[in-house]
C-alpha cells in the first residue's frame, strides 16, 4: 500500500497534477482624479525587461473611474515583480510626455516609488510573490 501511495505522489508531481503553484494579484491603484480614458497596469520580472513593452508579462486596462480601480492579475508564479501604472486620460492608448520628457498624465509604480528626472530602476519598485494569493495599492501620482 505505502508503494501505491509513494507512486501516486511522483505521478502527480511528475504530470503537475495537484495544488497550482501560482498566484492571484489583486492590485489596487487609487488617488485616481478623473472617469476619463482607462487605467493601465503592467507588471514584468526582470530589470532586463523592465518598462519594455514588448516584453511584459501582464498588461491589463480597465475603465477610469474616480477614487480607485482594481485589477487581478491570475496565474502569477512566485518570484519578483515591478508594476508600472498610467493613466490614459485622453483615450491614446499611451503614456503622454511634455516637451523635456515629464508624463503629462497619472503615473504610478508599485512600492509607490517616486522617481526624479527619470525612470526608476526594477530593484526599487520590486516586490515578491509567493504562492499564496497578494494584495498591494498603487497611489496614483498626477503632474
């Protein structure tokens, strides 16, 4: 019997067959000023793809609303992570930027990281998840 019980466990660890190994993420992004356009988050797991675009892992946008927005983020496997957030007032699907680089719309970054003249690196807005589901808010900053 102990046999029967020892190779169902290896058969289940073999196939993935048992608890899943990921997480939600419930991020909520308040101080939002206005209804206009959407809220966008992003999350990434490097510095090396860090705020590319291209190479995100989740990029969710949700309809502005007035107070706070809230996103979940499924299926996020343990290990570090950065958030960046905006937010798309005008509805251009982008980030907008004056003439000398400054955003001209909200802006945030997960530890509520505040950066000066220019982007903050991964290691300052990272955070970990492990395997149980994570909460964190995001205060929205606006020019």
């Amino acid at each position: 019997m102990r046999q029967l019980t020892l190779l169902i466990g290896f058969l289940a660890l073999v196939l993935g067959i048992g608890p899943a190994m990921a997480a939600d993420l419930t991020i909520t992004i308040d101080q939002i000023e206005s209804a206009d356009g959407k809220v966008y988050v992003t999350l990434w797991g490097s510095k090396e793809t860090w705020l590319d675009d291209q190479k995100s892992l989740q990029n969710i946008g949700e309809p502005a609303a007035v107070g706070s927005v809230t996103f979940v983020m499924h299926d996020v496997a343990p290990g570090r992570y950065a958030i960046a957030t905006f937010h798309d007032e005008n509805g251009n699907g982008q980030m907008d930027f004056n003439f000398i680089g400054y955003p001209t719309e909200g802006y945030a970054f997960s530890r509520d990281i505040r950066p000066f003249l220019s982007a903050p690196s991964f290691e300052s807005c990272a955070f970990d998840i492990g395997i149980d589901d994570a909460a964190l808010t995001i205060h929205m900053v606006y020019p």
